[in-house]
C-alpha cells in the first residue's frame, strides 16, 4: 500500500482507537490541535517514549502545511532545525531531491502521516474540548467529545487525564479554558514602543485614491458596498480587538488531465464583487489580483495580493472566541467568498479579459481533498489568542534591539499583517474606500524566541505549554506565525513536556538550555 492509501486509513483508525474508552483516558502528555506544532510535539515526545493524545476538533490533520500553504513562508538567512528539518528535508525525498520548501498538499499530508504511525500516538479527530478541569495550578484532565459535521457536539463527554499538555491549537482553546491570560487585537503603538503596531494604513494592498464606497456612486444614504465596514478612522498607532484577515490559501492545478472547472457556487451574488469591479476600472493597468506561487504537479498556491483578493478582510469577527459551529460558519463564508471571486473573474465582462483568460486556465485538483470536495478545508487562521507570559516579545525582538538570553528557536520573517479592516475614509472632502491594517516590515534578521513566551506564568498553570498562541504583541507574532517557526517551537514544548512529566517539575522550572532548537 502506498502512502497515500496508508493515509486514508490510518488516521480514521487511530482516532477509533483513541476515543474508544467510555472512562477516562490517561497518557503522559495530552495535544491540543492537529496542527503542523501539534503533529512534531507528537512525533517528538512519542520518540522520547512517552504516550501522547492528539486532540484536533476537524478531520484535518496538519493545519496549514497540509492545507493549501505549499509555499513556506521562510525568514531571510533563517535556519531549519530539529524535526522541521526533517520534514522539509522528506519533502525533498519524496519529490526526489534535497530539502525542498515548497510542496503539495497531498505530499505533507502523507509525510505527517508518517510520523504520527507509532503505537505511543493515539488522535482523536472531530472532537472539541468542553472543559479543562484545573486545581491548584494544573491541568488535571480535560473534557472532550465528538463534533458533526457543522461543529456542534454530538456525542458522549470523555475526560482525558494527563501529566502535561501542549496546546498546538490555532486559537488558543485550551490555554484559555485553563484560565490562562491571553489578549486578542492589537495593542496601541504606546502599550510596547511599537510604532508599527495599531491602526495603521499601508500604500501596499491598498486602494487608489477615488474609489467610491456607496452602492450608488456619490450618495451616502444608498448604503456601503459589501465588504466596507461603518467604523470611523481611528488615530494612527490606536488599540483594537482587531485581527489580520483570514483567507485560505488555494492549491489549484492547470493540468487538463486533473483539473476539477470552476462552477458558479451556491449561493453567488456578484454584488460581492462590486468593489473589485471599481478598484479594476481604477487601475486599469494592473492587472495582478492574486499571488501565485508554483508548486510540483502543474499546481499553484493562491494567496491574497492588492486592494481586493482571497483576504476576506474584515469577516472573521467573532471567530476567537466563538464556538466551533461558529467557527464552521465562518470557515465555509470564507470558502464561498473565494470560490465566488473566482467565479466574477470568469463571468463578469467589466474584468479585463487577460485577468479572466488567466484564471480560465486553473482549476481544483481532482488528487487533493478528495474527501473535501477537492477544496482545502483548513481556514488561514493568521491570527488568534496571544498568551500574556512572563515575557512578551515585541517589536525590539524582531529588529535585534534586545536579545533574550533564553532563546529555545529561532524566527526570522518580516513584521506581517494582513489588512484588518476595510473602511471610508475622506481626504480632501473626498469620500472613498480605503484597507487599514496592512504592515510589511523587513527586520535585520533571525532572532531568537524566549522559552518564557511559550509558558504561562507560574501563578496561572505550571502543565501547559503554548508554542503557537505565543506570548507576543500584535506586530511581533505577524512576525513569529510561520509554520516552519511553530513546528520548531512545537519540539521545544515536547521536550519540555517529557521532561516535566519525568521530573514531576512545572513547566517554569525547566532550564531552557535543555530544550532548545538552535541552529
């Protein structure tokens, strides 16, 4: 059997075998979130002899690096290490070459796969946690149980029992369940001496001068365009509950022999698109609306570029903190926006026939998500809770302006944030539509990750390990948030997990020096 047929059966199995029990389960280190930190913890401490429960509330495992993100974001000189290492070089050997950064979705998800096919590894997927259970200061056990198909619970509660956990989650669920302090938005450029933090608008990504906002041109009382918020301008470098946008990033094909065509979806309503029909007539000699990224099979990885894209900027309110049926609504928003774009550019004949002529070219590959429509089902979450430690790393970390000394990882990207808000601004008794949010900064280069961001404070929960909600600002996380990154600080976690369940120590108390992964 190859490994794409070892996929296909080894996961669903896995997950039976893990949730099976009608009492509670125990095992030595507990995963929240199936995500590419949640499947290198696993690997890591399963390696290290211990058993491990993997927690994911989808049926994808992987997060990004198996949901569309061929094309890894990596910092200037950044170095890969450890596991990450290893994943990046067995994509080059499963393509027949060296290391190799870009690759299909199919291809990481049998390379996970692949590692997490160890009897000390038990997953349960499509199920949610309901409760982390704490005394004192740790976690004792946490309560679960399945979700259908729309994210709501749909089954018998099970407790989980273990001596650590990590949560590898996107958003933060278990950290906050636990009563860990975590914030969500963006701080004043005040709050850390951030001058790219808060409100803030870029020239990149970004409207031309003009655009009329109102559904009749000229006249407020009409109403706003899809897509344009009410909210007033704010004062440069403000706080807000905002996030960055999400979208997901679209792995498509031009091979006539796997092309799936594009299909007007469910639901069209080309007035979603108005916006991008003006910002076109606006720009006429531009004609790049998306980022297109060449990956092995004749295919592409989509990504949001300009003023309107695959950024469904200013639509995932309430996604944080929401439930998972909530979360679900949003994801599939997201998914019917992006196939709707698709859909304007083909059909509308107020785009300019090279943008549809392209397009026209592209389609869904019918060898990836077979069992999803061949469509990613992973939303790009770019953005959720950020834990408040002991330290938070801000934007002097990423331009070398301090250096921890308890540096466990290295990250190196640019300062990025997508557009968080799509707004009517007037200049020069001009009212027009205008994104904010939008921050490409480039830092000196790699910099080091404090072991203190990834632990909670000693006061609040001494088991728990967060190597993806980080402790970090806004504008520093946009930095740390790639999955190389949260593979690496994954690694750090579950060394630092074996070694509090050996030692029967908090997590504080480890010395960082033994769970680093530095070049």
């Amino acid at each position: 059997m190859g490994m794409r047929g070892l996929l296909s059966l080894l996961l669903p199995a896995i997950c039976i075998a893990a949730c099976a029990s009608p009492a509670g389960t125990d095992c030595d280190i507990c995963i929240y979130g199936g995500t590419s930190a949640g499947v290198i913890a696993a690997r890591s401490a399963a390696q290290q002899g211990k058993n491990v429960i993997l927690i994911e509330p989808s049926s994808h495992i992987g997060g990004l690096t198996t949901g569309g993100l061929g094309q890894t974001d990596m910092g200037k000189r950044q170095k890969l290490c450890g596991l990450a290492k290893d994943f990046y070089d067995d994509v080059g050997k499963y393509y027949g070459t060296v290391s190799k950064l870009v690759f299909e979705p199919h291809a990481a998800s049998e390379i996970f796969a692949s590692y997490l096919d160890s009897p000390k590894i038990r997953i349960c997927k499509d199920t949610g946690l309901r409760k982390a259970v704490v005394r004192g200061r740790k976690i004792k056990s946490i309560r679960i149980a399945p979700l259908d198909d729309k994210g709501c619970f749909a089954g018998r509660e099970k407790t989980i029992r273990a001596k650590v956990f990590i949560d590898c989650s996107y958003e933060g669920d278990l950290m906050a369940s636990a009563g860990v302090g975590y914030t969500t938005g963006r701080e004043s450029s005040e709050t850390y001496g951030e001058p790219w933090n808060g409100f803030h608008f870029a020239w990149y990504h970004q409207f031309p001068d003009g655009v009329d906002p109102y559904v009749v041109p000229g006249e407020p009382s009409s109403g706003l365009l899809w897509g344009i918020s009410d909210a007033a301008e704010s004062p440069e470098g403000s706080a807000d509950s905002l996030v960055q946008a999400y979208n997901l990033r679209v792995c498509l094909t031009d091979s006539t022999d796997n092309r799936i065509p594009f299909t007007k979806p469910d639901g069209y309503d080309a007035g979603r698109y108005e916006l991008l029909a003006r910002l076109m007539a606006a720009q006429p000699e531009d004609a790049r609306y998306f980022i297109w990224s060449p990956m092995p099979g004749r295919k592409t990885d989509i990504n949001n570029y300009g003023g309107f894209s695959t950024d469904m900027i200013g639509c995932n309110s309430g996604y944080i903190e929401g439930s998972y049926s909530r979360r679900k609504e949003i994801l599939d928003a997201h998914g019917e926006y992006i196939k709707g774009l698709f859909w304007f550019i083909l059909t509308d004949p107020r785009v300019p026939q090279a943008l549809s002529r392209e397009v026209s070219r592209w389609g869904y590959p019918k060898d990836e998500y077979t069992e999803n429509g061949h469509w990613t089902p992973q939303l790009y979450v770019r953005e959720g809770r950020r834990m408040l430690g002991d330290y938070v790393v801000t934007q002097a970390d990423c331009e070398g302006r301090i250096r921890v000394e308890d540096g466990i990882a290295e990250a190196a990207y640019m300062m990025d944030s997508h557009n968080c808000q799509r707004i009517v601004v007037e200049r020069n008794g001009v009212k027009m539509v205008k994104n904010e949010g939008d921050v490409e900064i480039k830092i000196p280069g790699p910099y080091p990750v404090s072991y203190r961001a990834i632990v909670p404070k000693r006061e609040e929960c001494t088991n728990l390990l967060v190597p993806v909600c980080v402790s970090a600002s806004h504008i520093a996380f946009g930095s740390i948030r790639m999955e190389p990154v949260f593979m690496t600080l994954g690694e750090v976690a579950a060394r630092a997990a074996c070694i509090a369940a050996d030692e029967a120590c908090s997590v504080q108390d480890i010395d960082y020096r033994r769970v680093r992964c530095l070049f």
